[in-house]
C-alpha cells in the first residue's frame, strides 16, 4: 500500500488494515458519496467487451435489490 491516495470507501472494508496500522480514517464529511451509483456512456460509443460484461451484469432495476 504504497500510495498517498484518498479513496471514498466502507468503513467495514478498511477496518482490519486501519487495526494493523497500514490505512487511517480521514474526519472527511462523505455525506455526497451516500446514494446510488449510476453509469454513463456516450450515444455513439460501442463500448468494449469488458464493458458490455459489465453493463449486463447490472440489471436495471438493482436499486430495488
């Protein structure tokens, strides 16, 4: 973990490694990072493989799960 990045994630996911030292909390207010995640393409761009995996993987309907 050699990085001096900022990543918006779960608190649950970071625990183990902020206990051991490796990670910290920052007191940041997250309040805009709460809420649905959506994905946006352009109209004219097929996309790559990979990305068409994706988009299928996703229903449209995932916020009702």
């Amino acid at each position: 973990m050699a990085s001096d990045a900022i990543w918006p994630i779960s608190r649950g996911v970071t625990v183990p490694a902020v206990r051991a030292g490796r990670l910290a909390f920052l007191p940041l207010d997250t309040a805009d990072t709460v809420g649905p995640i959506s994905r946006t393409t352009r109209a004219d761009d097929a996309g790559s493989t990979e990305l068409a995996l994706l988009r299928d993987a996703i229903p449209d309907n995932a916020g009702a799960v």
